[in-house]
C-alpha cells in the first residue's frame, strides 16, 4: 500500500526529529537564570502569570469535559513544547540557542491553555536541568507561556481574517512568536539591570542585541516545524481540527 | 488527488531541507565555535550593564542538592529525557492517528462509501 500523503508526512517529520537529536551541544540557552532577578520582580512576573494560569487551568477542564478526544491534540501540543524547547540549535552568532514551541499550542488552544502547558515544561527544566531557574519560572512563563503565545495567536487569527495562505500564516505567526518571547525577556532583565547611562531601554537593546542574531534563525526554524506538524496533523484529526475551530466544520 | 499528495510532500520535503540547513551551516562555517548557551553572553552583558561581577542570589535546586555543577554529560542526558517525552508522546498520538484514519478509511470503503467522505470515527481516547 502506498503512502498517503499524511503518512509521508510523518516518516519525513519523525526523520527531522533524529537528524535534530545530531546535534548534543552541551550548553544552556536562554531562559533568564536562576537567581539572576531580584525577588520583588520574579514575585511580580510570577503574579502576572497568574490570570493566565487559572484561565488555563479551567479551560483544559472544560474543553476534556465538553470533548475527551480533544486530549490528543493537547497532549500533541504539550509534547511539541517538550521537543522543541529542548533541542538547542547552533546559530550564526556561534552560540545557541533553543526555541519555544509555544506556537502549535497558541494557534490551537489559545495564549491560556499554553501558559499552562509552558510551565510544566518550565518547570522540568528549572528543576532537572538547572535551567532557567524557579525564582525566574514567573518571569520566564510570561515571556514563553503567555506573551509569545499571544502574539502568535494574535497573529494568526488576522492573518486567517485576511484570508492568508494557511502555512505562511502560521509560519509567521509562530516565527514571531518565538522572537518576541525573546525580546520580552530582554525587557525583563533590562528592567532588572537598567544601564546607567541611557535606562531601562538602552540596557534592553544591548541584551537584545545579545539574543536577537542568535535567535533569529531559530525563529525561522520554529516556523517552520510548526507548519510541518500542522501538515501531518491537518490530513490526519480533521475531526479534532474542527473541534476546536482550526478547521470550519464543512456543511452537508 | 495525486498531485495534491506531491505537491504536499514536496512542501514538506523543502521545509525540512532548509530547517536543517539553517542548523547545519553554522556548524560547518563557524569552525571551532564554542556553541555555548547564549545565557552565559547574558550574563556577561548584566555584568558588562552594572558594572560589576553579579552573584546569582538563588543557586539552581538541583545543583544545592549535589553541591555543585550539573555534570554535562548528566545535562544532555536530561535534554534527551526532555526531548524523548516529547517524542513518544507525539509519536504515540500520530501512530493512533494514522491507524484511526487507515482502518476507518477501509471500513467506509468496504461499506460501499466514497473513501474521502469517511465518516466520523466514534472511538474516543478515553
């Protein structure tokens, strides 16, 4: 039996995901570190965050109440931000750097649902990998979990409005959603170390002038795996994809 | 429908080529490049910011537990653990998918209907 294409897909997605494993760059990307922010500010991330959470948290209950199968597509979601966040990527600068994967979630599920599916993964890698840190998870979850998702979600829904091709819709949308979860973490620390001479801003552009180049190509690549797993999940949970909107349900 | 299936593939086929392209080529072209984690440029730039050496005020939980660094080899091991959860997860849910769509694709077939008209499958996760 010949593949179909979903089928064909997938083999070529799933080889993706080995080639990424060649790549065992020992070395922490970036998440703001561990002790690196001063307590009031974690404590105030940390309570921004919380809205997010909580309207998460209710949404997830609802949505498996109101449709159990959904949980595929949740787990999925989940389990990208588990891949793609742990795969550190070289990049031009000489460093590198990983991605989010918040994206799959955001454009399916919506900012709240992600915030809590980006703080386990958060929470796995402050604890085990002494990376990112839990006196920055607050600080962290909003960049990654909640601002990033909102972008791309955002993004996504006026793109669809606009009538944009699908794929680059949410290769934009979730390219951008990476770089902004990173231009939102260098906010945070250059308000945790504003520069002396020029203030909060000029420190932001020096940290953002840090991150950027590195993250840029990442961000690209975020984009695109975030196409690739819509492409095989779009032949494949059409019911699902009409459940939770991603698809309009077809009449007749 | 054929072309359309080529035409899908081929997509994909073009987005994994320049995705690994895009990871491989500062590997080959930055020859000796360290690769570090770019929070290590962070921290350099908060102390270059200040002005000052900058202590960490919070140590990493695991690393008070064994009272020191993570071990590299120990780091990328937990990396894997990351990424192998991830995997089997979404591998377990496409192996469900791509079963769910073949066997209800024959079924609906068998009982005479258009095989792209299938019908919803009742099966649940639960």
């Amino acid at each position: 039996m010949p593949y179909t294409k979903s089928e064909k897909g997938l083999l070529v997605a799933s080889g993706v995901l080995v080639l990424a494993f060649a790549f065992p760059e020992a070395a922490s990307a970036m998440h703001i570190m561990e002790g690196y922010l001063p307590l009031v500010h974690c404590v105030a991330w940390g309570v921004v965050c919380l809205p997010f959470l909580v309207a998460g948290t209710i949404s997830i209950r609802n949505t498996l109440e109101q449709n159990r199968r959904l949980l595929i597509l949740l787990a999925m979601s989940g389990a990208f931000i588990f891949v793609i966040s742990s795969l550190k990527i070289p990049s031009v600068t000489g460093s590198c750097s990983h991605m989010t994967g918040t994206g799959l979630a955001a454009i399916l599920f919506g900012p709240a649902v992600t915030s809590v599916l980006g703080i386990i993964v958060l929470i796995f890698q402050a604890i085990l990998l002494a990376h990112g840190g839990l006196t920055s998870l607050g600080a962290n979850t909003l960049s990654m979990a909640i601002v990033g998702p909102v972008l791309t979600w955002g993004l996504y829904a006026l793109g669809r409005r606009a009538g944009l091709n699908w794929k680059v819709n949410i290769f934009i949308a979730a390219a951008l959603g990476d770089l902004f979860t990173y231009c939102i973490t260098s906010m945070q620390l250059a308000i945790a170390y504003p520069s002396a001479a020029g203030g909060i801003m000029a420190s932001a552009v020096k940290f953002l002038g840090v991150f950027a180049p590195t993250q840029l190509p990442l961000a690209v690549i975020e984009g695109l795996l975030t196409v690739l797993i819509v492409m095989g999940l779009k032949g494949l949970a059409e019911p699902e994809l009409q459940e939770v909107g991603f698809l309009k349900v077809k009449v007749g | 429908m054929n072309k359309g299936m080529d035409k899908d593939a081929r997509t994909a086929a073009v987005l994994i080529a320049v995705t690994l392209l895009i990871a491989l080529v500062p590997l080959l072209a930055l020859k000796g490049a360290q690769f570090e984690g770019s929070d290590g440029a962070g921290s350099e730039m908060v102390e270059e910011v200040t002005g000052g050496e900058h202590e960490p005020w919070f140590e990493p939980v695991l690393e008070t537990l064994i009272g020191g660094e993570l071990p590299s080899e120990m780091e990328t091991l937990l990396f894997c653990v990351q990424t192998g959860i991830g995997v089997g997860v979404i591998a377990y849910c496409f192996g469900y998918l791509v079963a769910r769509k073949r066997y209800s694709a024959e079924g609906a077939t068998e009982a005479g209907a258009q095989p792209h008209e299938r019908q919803r499958p009742e099966e649940s996760l639960a």
